[in-house]
C-alpha cells in the first residue's frame, strides 16, 4: 500500500480479493440482506458502497465476521433479540440500515413495515426528527439513532415521546466506535480503542473494514492496526468521546481553510440547536461561512454571542433559518443542498 500522512502510518486500507473470491456487491443484489447472509455462511467478503454525502462513493470492502463479532454487543446495548421487531423507513443501500436489518435476522428478529408492530427502531436523527414532528407513535420503542450527531435536545424529546433512546458514532470503514444516550454521552464501543492524535480519531477493534475496492480514500490505517477516516475529536476528563466532525469538510474564504467542525461545535456550544455550516460563492472571498439551522430564536441567539472563540475567518457571515433539512436518500442531512439553499441571494430567511 502506498504510504502517506506520516511516520508509522501505512497508508489508505485497499482491498484486496481473498481465496473465496472476490467480494460479494450485496447492494446489487435483488435482497441485500439474503446476499450478506448467504456471504457469511460461504465465507466471502462482502462491498458496500458509500453513499459519499462527505466525498465520492466509494465500495467499502469487509468481512462479515467484521459485523458477526458486533452483534452480542449491539443486541445487549439496544436490547434486541430474538423476537424483536425493527422498524427501519431508511433504504438498505445506507451500511446502518443494512446493518440493522441483518443483525436483526441473525439474531432472530425480524423487519417490519410499520411502526405500529414494531418494538425497536433504527433512525437518523432527521428521521427522528419527522417522526416527532408527524406524531409518530414512538412510545415503549426501542430507537438506535445513529448515521449524524444525536443532539442532547432532540433525544429529551424523543424520550418525552416515550421512546428509550440509543445512540452511536461509527463510519462505513470503521463501524461502532462508541455508543451513548445523545452525543454528549458517547463512551467507547465494547471492544473499541479510541485514541486521538492531534485532534484526529483513530479506532482499533475487530470491527474494522479491510479497505476499499478502489484503492484509496480517507481510510488509513498504521502498523499498529489504528485506523482513521479523518474525523476530528477528543475525550473528556470523564472518558466520554467528543466528536467534532469530519476534518475534510472545509470552507475555503478569503484564502483560510475553516474547518466546518470547528465551527458546528462553537454553534452548538453557543446554543444555535440543530446547524449545519456550508461555503456560499462570493466574487471576492471565494466563499463565505453560513450557518444553517432549523430553529430561528436559537440561531439568533447564537448570532448574538458573537462567538468570541472563532477567528475572524471561522465566524458565520451568512445566517440562514430553514423549516426543515433537505435529505439525502439515506435520510441524513444533504448539505450540498443545504448550501444551495443558502446561497441564495433572495432566500426569505437570510440575513447577511
């Protein structure tokens, strides 16, 4: 593998096809979850293609004990087994939901279509977030949340809503990485070491995807079998994980990278609720910092702070409300969109 980054690190995870051939593209197939079951008996890797909200897609290649050996621990975390019954509205092409799906059956529940007969659930939290909003009956389920940043805020609502709520960080190569009640209450996952490294997460476990069909991308992994997908982060004194974000998403203005992370956390520290930070053109900058969010009295409050801690080039110079997020197809929050919605000139809710 060709090297990069730095001292001891070997370089992007790739993949390469093993004795049983190559590995199994379960998405294609006509029961995605048939396919990655048949996959494991058979002893074959299994592909996942990225839905590349964050980059380009890209196929995620692993074994299927990479997922086998999660189960006892997400079944004793989640409460699930056999008899459950998971409610799961996202498309199986997103690796949560097929994930989900697949334990599910492997541990002898099963997938049904409606919430009404369901025991547990596995959302987004934009997902969640209709669902409350639509009245969705959630109480005595079960909710997984996972696939973005459960805010403390809306798992007190769906827990008001009677729901008991769970929730997980993890990516498409790296898997669990750790497991809480909101994002504020992220702890490792059981068999997970997390170290960071000048503010970048590195995971060790069995759960670790082998690479990519492609070759590269931001999956690297060093001698010691740490692996990363750049994503930004810290612990606490208390040993929780703090997750800032993905280190690659970037605002480029008036020649100084921002990193969006950087700025998401000063706005939620702020109290600017649930916000999503993008780059709008502009003939002079390049682009500028817009904060997005959904809830209108909290942005402006966080406006208000003049958020002191961000540099000139961090803070937002374009402050958007928008009623509800545009998703993407795996129900996470599309920010191409979003960015588009805020670069609008003559948009109602902007405020330059």
């Amino acid at each position: 593998m060709a090297g990069r980054t730095g001292a001891g690190v070997t370089g992007p995870a790739g993949a390469t096809a093993d004795a049983a051939g190559a590995p199994v593209d379960v998405l294609a197939a006509a029961d995605p979850v048939q396919a990655v079951l048949a996959a494991h008996r058979t002893g074959r890797r299994i592909a996942l293609r990225t839905s590349g909200t964050t980059s380009r897609p890209r196929s995620v290649v692993r074994s299927t004990a990479s997922w086998w050996d999660s189960f006892p621990a997400v079944s004793a975390l989640a409460d699930l087994g056999a008899g459950a019954r998971l409610w799961l509205p996202g498309p199986l092409t997103a690796s949560m939901n097929l994930f989900a799906a697949v334990h599910a059956q492997a541990v002898g529940g099963q997938v049904v279509d409606d919430v009404s007969a369901a025991t547990h659930a596995c959302l987004t939290p934009a997902v969640l977030t209709t669902a409350l909003a639509d009245g969705t009956a959630l109480r005595g389920l079960r909710v997984v949340v996972a696939g973005d940043r459960l805010t403390r805020e809306l798992a007190d609502r769906a827990a008001a809503a009677g729901a008991r709520v769970g929730h997980y960080y993890g990516a498409a190569e790296l898997s669990f990485l750790a497991w809480g009640s909101a994002d504020d209450d992220l702890r490792p996952f059981p068999g997970v070491e997390v170290e960071v490294r000048d503010g970048v997460l590195w995971a060790r476990s069995p759960y670790l995807a082998d690479g990519y069909a492609e070759g590269d991308g931001p999956f690297v992994r060093d001698a010691q079998g740490w692996a990363t997908v750049g994503d930004r982060g810290g612990r606490t004194a208390y040993g929780r994980l703090v997750v800032a974000g993905r280190g690659h998403l970037a605002v480029l203005t008036g020649g100084a990278t921002v990193l969006v992370a950087d700025v998401e956390a000063a706005l939620r520290a702020a109290g600017a609720g649930d916000c999503v930070v993008v780059g709008v053109p502009h003939p002079r900058l390049g682009q500028l910092v817009a904060a997005v969010g959904t809830d209108a009295e909290a942005l402006a409050a966080a406006r208000a702070t003049g958020l002191p801690e961000l540099s000139a080039a961090q803070r937002p110079r374009r402050w958007v409300h928008l009623d509800c997020w545009p998703l993407t197809a795996a129900g996470k929050v599309d920010r191409t969109a979003v960015a588009s919605l805020a670069a609008q000139p003559r948009h109602p809710r902007a405020v330059t």
